[in-house]
C-alpha cells in the first residue's frame, strides 16, 4: 500500500458510517463529469474498497486527488485533526 492509499485509509477508518456516507456521496455527485465515481462503484463499500476507488480513478500510482473531492467538509476537519500533509486545503 503506497503513502497516498495509506494516508486516505487512516483518515477514512476515523469517520463514522453517516461521515463516510456523505464522503462518498461527494465522490460521486460534486465533481466534474469526467472524475466522478459511478454510484454503483460505491455501493456497498467499505472503506478499503473506497480507497482503492478513489486512487484508480484520481491517480494510479496514487500520487494526487481531485482537489472538489478534499473540499469536502467532513476530509477538511480530518485533515486538520491528523496534519495531513497531503491535503492542499490545510
């Protein structure tokens, strides 16, 4: 598991069910067209399988994320809580 798809599980293994919910729900609705993840994709995933979505989608060797995505509020205050030094929005 690379840095990037370590990094995204730690932060997404700290949110509840509805905050992982609403996570998805911008992978899927507030992005451009072209990044976004089908919903069927993210139908009944974990977080494991969130993770590997998002890094096959975004980048395959994981290296960046769609900055619409990390906007979200509930990765903005997970990235605050954890000093993500990833996220260009902290």
């Amino acid at each position: 598991m690379d840095s990037i798809s370590k990094l995204l599980l730690d932060i997404l293994e700290e949110l509840k069910i509805e905050d992982l919910k609403k996570f998805q729900w911008h992978l899927t609705n507030s992005v451009e067209d072209d990044k976004r993840i089908p919903k069927s994709h993210l139908e009944n995933t974990d977080r494991l399988d969130t993770v590997d979505k998002m890094v096959q989608k975004y980048d395959p060797d994981g290296a960046s994320l769609l900055p619409c995505v990390l906007r979200s509020s509930v990765f903005i205050a997970l990235c605050a809580e954890v000093r993500c030094l990833y996220c260009p929005v902290c």
